[in-house]
C-alpha cells in the first residue's frame, strides 16, 4: 500500500472520491509511461 496525500486542486474532484479507496503504487523508475487504463468489462489494469 503506498501512502500519500492526495492535492484536490478542483473541489468538484472531491464528488469522485470514495472515501475508503487507498493509493497503489502501481509502478516506479519508469522513464517514460502511459496508462492506466482500466477495462471494467474485463476487471484488468492495462499499463504501457
């Protein structure tokens, strides 16, 4: 579980939020990324 604190720089993200959802680090040392990109459909992650 990765630990930090979220910036909401536009009040109307807050509305978004669920309240129980925790950050992930997902990856790190990448040079160059794109994604994520969730397919709900599928339930899977994509990550380029």
């Amino acid at each position: 579980m990765f630990r930090d604190v979220a910036v909401v720089l536009d009040e109307r993200f807050r509305r978004l939020i669920i309240g129980s959802a925790r950050l992930e680090k997902l990856a790190e040392g990448c040079r160059w990324a794109e994604g994520p990109a969730y397919f709900p459909a599928g339930r899977y992650l994509v990550w380029s």
